[in-house]
C-alpha cells in the first residue's frame, strides 16, 4: 500500500511542504510484524 499507491499520493503532497525532502523506501512483501524478514526498526 505504501509503496504503490498511498505512498506516491503522499510523496507528492509533502513535496509541496517547503524545506521539506522525501525518500520512499518501500520493500515489497515485508511489515513491521516480519522483522525476521525485513527490520525495519534497525534500519
């Protein structure tokens, strides 16, 4: 969800917030439950 569709909407809205950067790093197949999979609290 992120990655797709809701994260491009809010990429483009808070690119409009001056003096603000955006990164989406999305990963496929992986959430905050699944630090086996992915950690994203580490990284």
């Amino acid at each position: 969800m992120v990655l797709e569709g809701f994260g491009i909407a809010l990429q483009r809205r808070l690119k409009q917030v001056a003096g603000l950067s955006v990164t989406r790093e999305g990963k496929y197949s992986t959430g905050l439950t699944r630090p086996d999979y992915f950690d994203w609290l580490a990284t």
